[in-house]
C-alpha cells in the first residue's frame, strides 16, 4: 500500500488554515459600524445611503420592511425572506425614481421625506 500523499508541494511551509484571507478581512472599523452623522434632509429629500448609515446594522432588515411596507402595503413583509426584501428595496428605489419621487445624482439616492417610516424619522437631521 503507497503511503498518503498531502496537498501541499514538501517546498512550501505550512500556513495555517485560511490565515492570508483571515488577515485581508480585517479593518480598523467593521462594516457598518463607521460613526456617520444622521441623514440630513435638503428641501424635503433624504440621502438614502446616509439614512442607511445612520441606522444601526441590527435594525436595517426592520427599516427596510417599514419602507417597503409603506410602499406596498398590501404584502406581508414581516414574513418575507431578507434576500427578498433587500432585492424588493433596491428595485423599489429605481421605481421611484421613474415615477419622480425620488432622485438620482452622483450615484447617490434622493428621497422624499414622506417616505421614511416613521418609527425611523427620528434619523432624520433638518436642515
């Protein structure tokens, strides 16, 4: 019987298991958790990347059922899978911005005010 051979070529020292990709994941601040200031609102619109900034990481999935709730309340968004809802947000704000109440500019989304759920207007900033 031949004797097992590793993976690894004899030449090459032994790592560890997945300690480069472990040492490229690192940052100094996790995702989502970097201190921004609130969403500002600028005659009536709200930056939707800053909304989301300033909402905690453990809420988004609660925001984003809220807003898509608001949009379309005839679906039960509380029962829905999260990859849904997140696909059903993004295309939700291209729907507005066809329909004009929202809008687009340096690849950043502008929407109404109104359209924030209000248990999540207490993120917003006026200006």
């Amino acid at each position: 019987m031949r004797p097992l051979r590793s993976r690894r070529p004899r030449d090459r020292p032994w790592r560890g298991r997945g300690s480069a990709r472990r040492s490229q994941r690192r940052q100094a601040v996790p995702w989502g958790m970097t201190p921004t200031p609130c969403a500002p609102t600028h005659a009536g619109r709200v930056d939707w990347q800053a909304l989301e900034s300033c909402i905690p990481f453990d809420e988004l999935p609660a925001f984003h059922r809220a807003f898509l709730e608001r949009l379309e309340p005839s679906v039960d968004w509380q029962a829905a899978f999260l990859r849904r809802v997140q696909g059903k947000v993004q295309a939700a704000l291209k729907r507005l911005l066809r329909e004009g109440a929202a809008g687009y500019e340096e690849g950043r989304y502008w929407l109404d005010a109104g359209l924030v759920p209000d248990a999540f207007r207490g993120y917003l900033k006026e200006e």
